[in-house]
C-alpha cells in the first residue's frame, strides 16, 4: 500500500479531506483525487513544515529536519522499504561484525606487546569498553535528531578512524596512539548493537524480534571470516613493510569503510524517520506525540512507565550479565583441569553457535509464542546451563560444550526478544532514547559482571560463579512466571 505524509493544515485541525486513513493498516494513503494528490507531491515538505513552524514553541530543529527529509518522497510502498531496509542493514553487519571479530582476534597480543606489560595492556580492554558506553550516548543523540541512518553511517566512520589510527600505533610502536585508536576502534560494536534497533523501525507489529534477530544472526558471517583474515593480513602488512598484526587492523578498518558507505548511501529513506511520519498520519493533532526526546533521563521514565519494558531491560541485563562472567572465565577453568587448546576452542565455537546460528528461529519463536514467554523460559534454560556448568570438571569437555551452547542460546532468546518486547512497548518519540539507555547499561554491567566474576573465580572458584548466576537469574524466571499465569501476559 503506497504512503504518503498527510496534508496538516495547522495546530488543532483535523486531517485534511483528501487524505484518508487505511483502516486495515492504518497508513496514510493519497486520494484519487488527481487535484489532491498532485498538491501532496508538490508540497509534502511545506505541508508538514508548516504544521511544526505554526506550533507555539517550536525551538528546536530536530522536528524540521525530520519530517521535511522523510516527506521529501511524497510516495512509497512500506512492503518493499521493509525488505530494502534489512538488507542494507545485513549488509552493513556483515562488514561491521566483520571488523569487530578482527581487531578483537589480536587486540590483547598488540596491546601486551605494545605495553609490555598484561596489567597495562588490560587498560585497552577497559578503555574498549568505555569507548563503547560513550559511542553509544552519541550515536543515540545523532540517531534522535537525524536518524538511523547518520548514527549507525557515523559510527562506523568513526570506528574506521580508529582502525587507522590502531595501524599507525603499531606501525610506529606507540602504545598511546594504539589505546587512543582502540577507543575509537570501539566504537563498531556499539553500532552492531543499534543496528538491530533499525531492523524494527518498519518492522509490522508483531514481527519485531523476527527482525532483529536477522541482523544478530548475519553477525556470525562477520564474527567467523574476522579472526580466519588475520593471516591474510599479515602476508599484506609484510608486503607493505609493516608489522605483522598491522595488516589486520588494516583489514578491519576497510570492513568499517564498506559498513559506512553501505549505510550512507542504501539506508534511504531513513527507517526510523519513515516510522515517525507515519506515526504523525495516526496522530495528525498532536505533533509533540512524535516530537524526538533526544536525552536518556526521557528514556529512563519511559522504560519505568511500561512493566513490558522494564522486564525487558532487567531480563536483558542480568542475561548479559550472566553470559559474560561464564564465557569468560571457562577457558581458564578448562585449562586449570588440563583440557588443550583444541577443546577450549570447540567449547566456545560451541557457545558463539547458540547466540548466533539459530538467531532467526527464535526470533520467529518470540514474536508466534510471545516475547514474555521466550524471557521466561530462556531463564529455565539459563538456569539448566549452570547447573551443568557448575558441576563440570575442567577436563569434562563435553557437559561444559554442552552448557555453554545453552548459555549462548538463552543469551539469543533474551537479547532478541528483550529488545523486541522494549521497542514494542516504547513509542517512537523516545524509542531510541530508551533503547540507547538498554545498550548502555548492557556494557556497563558486561564490563562488572567480568570483573565481579574473576574475583569470585579467584577466591572461591569456577562453580561459585555458576551458582551466583543461577541467584540472579531466579527472580526474572519467577517474576515471568507470575505475569504469564496471573497477567496473562505473553
């Protein structure tokens, strides 16, 4: 069904006579009026223009810049922008993730080289988290004011200058100039995390989580090709004069470069600007009902004033939470109980398998049997994953394969259906305020929960760490429970 931006006549008037609401989709559709609909295209920046200078205090331009870039197409079919949309968007994850897994596969050799020291090169981990946590309140900025499409473009511009600056550190032996490009380098993973946002801007309702769970599935492709370059990248860094590990942060900065010109030039219109217009076309009166809140405090209240958001946030959070501190530190148990190299790696291929290769079937499982429900029962699975864990030897493989898969799959099951069930319940004037909010606690409490998690390996042990997490998994098990069989909430 084509849509067109309404003709508004001004504060308090009601939608103009020659456009009509679909009742079935509720999208603005253009009348046959000939006369009508050749206003409409000439004028479909003036008309909403007009609405948003005449309102009373119209300080800002954020409103302008939205609606008049949106409006500039006076017609398109959503069908078909859904399924460009997600492409562009896949695309530009495949080399965005793509970097990421190859800065990461020789971040800590350059940085402990580079130091010469593992406790200050342990700074570039914490200054790479960092980095992540303030992209993420900048790009949340830029995405409320201009939209999807200069937030995630910006930021893997940003993370491509910090590829290059990573390569002049180690070409030039700066440990300085290679922290200072690893914080920027950063900046990639936090543009992964928005772009799942994108994907359910147009997504129809319902279908949100089947939406983002695309964009975290396409993500493997990216994460298994990254640290298998690495070679590639050291034969050309050779060929160069360079260091060795220079031609894989070379190779990242390019898949940051792809990632950046696919956004700018294919992210057209702009997802979440389109869902704003056609937000404007169900509220025609009322502006300020799209009207963009660009801080995080705005996010904050919003995500408190819906229960479905806020157990979203909570069930995200401590899943995240629970999903760091027991990858990390596996390899190390594993290794204490004699386990080789080659098994500690089919461990954690084990684990990257169930967050990402059956991303799609649980998107679809979220958005056909519920999004509470999948949070509830990943908790069961989470729970079941510990407990394995928690009794495995360090020699025994086999269970801790098995129990890391489960983790990485309720780890799938929350982060899919936790952001779908917070971009359902938020509505599109905050939404990329709360949203940004939820990514910003999630390396916030990443970052803790690693090092909260080494602290009780060193003091009481592997299987503690298991049985603190199964504590803090109960209550988002319990209270789900509660609100499917008392709420009836799905």
């Amino acid at each position: 069904m084509p849509y067109a931006p309404p003709s508004i006549r001004g504060p308090g008037s009601q939608m103009d006579s020659r456009t009509n609401m679909d009742s079935r989709t509720n999208i603005g559709t253009v009348s046959s009026d000939p006369a009508a609909r050749n206003e409409l295209e000439v004028h479909p920046v003036l008309t909403l223009s007009r609405n948003i200078r005449h309102r009373p205090t119209p300080k800002r331009k954020e409103n302008l810049v939205t609606y008049s870039t949106v409006s500039a197409a006076s017609t398109f079919d959503l069908p078909p922008l859904r399924r460009r949309t997600l492409r562009t968007l896949l695309l530009g994850q495949v080399f965005g993730s793509f970097g990421v897994s190859t800065g990461f596969a020789v971040g800590t050799l350059v940085a402990t080289s580079l130091a010469g020291s593992v406790t200050v090169a342990g700074v570039a981990g914490a200054i790479s988290t960092l980095g992540a946590m303030a992209a993420t309140v900048v790009l949340t900025r830029i995405t409320n004011t201009w939209g999807r499409r200069p937030g995630l473009g910006t930021g893997y511009l940003i993370a491509a200058i910090g590829g290059l600056m990573c390569t002049v550190g180690i070409v030039a032996g700066s440990f300085i100039v290679f922290l200072v490009g690893s914080a920027l380098f950063s900046v990639a993973a936090a543009t992964d995390f928005q772009a799942r946002y994108a994907a359910a801007d147009l997504a129809e309702k319902g279908t949100e989580s089947r939406s983002i769970s695309l964009v975290v599935w396409v993500s493997t492709v990216g994460a298994v090709l990254g640290p298998n370059t690495v070679t590639l990248g050291a034969v050309l860094a050779k060929r160069l004069g360079y260091v060795d590990w220079a031609g894989a942060y070379m190779i990242a900065t390019a898949g940051f470069a792809v990632a950046a010109l696919v956004t700018f030039l294919w992210l057209r219109p702009d997802p979440l600007l389109v869902a704003r217009a056609i937000a404007l076309t169900q509220t025609p009166d009322d502006t300020e009902a799209v009207k963009p809140r660009r801080n995080l405090r705005a996010g904050f209240i919003a995500i408190r004033n819906s229960w479905e958001a806020s157990y979203a946030l909570v069930a995200t959070i401590t899943v995240h939470i629970v999903m760091i501190a027991v990858m990390s530190w596996t390899p190390l148990h594993m290794g204490r109980g004699g386990s080789g190299l080659g098994a500690i790696g089919v461990v954690l291929s084990a684990h990257l398998a169930g967050m990402f290769a059956i991303s799609p079937l649980i998107g679809w499982a979220a958005d056909r049997l519920g999004k509470v429900t999948m949070l509830t029962a990943s908790s069961v699975v989470m729970l079941l994953a510990l407990g394995l864990a928690a009794t495995a030897g360090g020699h025994d493989s086999v269970q801790l394969g098995i129990a890391l898969f489960l983790v990485g799959a309720a780890w799938s099951c929350v982060f899919i259906a936790g952001s779908g069930l917070l971009t359902e319940a938020i509505s599109v004037d905050v939404r990329p305020s709360a949203q940004g909010l939820m990514d910003i606690l999630i390396w916030f409490f990443g970052a803790a929960a690693l090092a909260g998690a080494g602290w009780i390996v060193a003091e009481w042990g592997f299987a503690a760490v298991n049985v603190v997490c199964a504590v803090l998994t109960l209550p988002v098990l319990v209270v789900g429970l509660n609100a499917i069989l008392s709420r009836g909430r799905r």
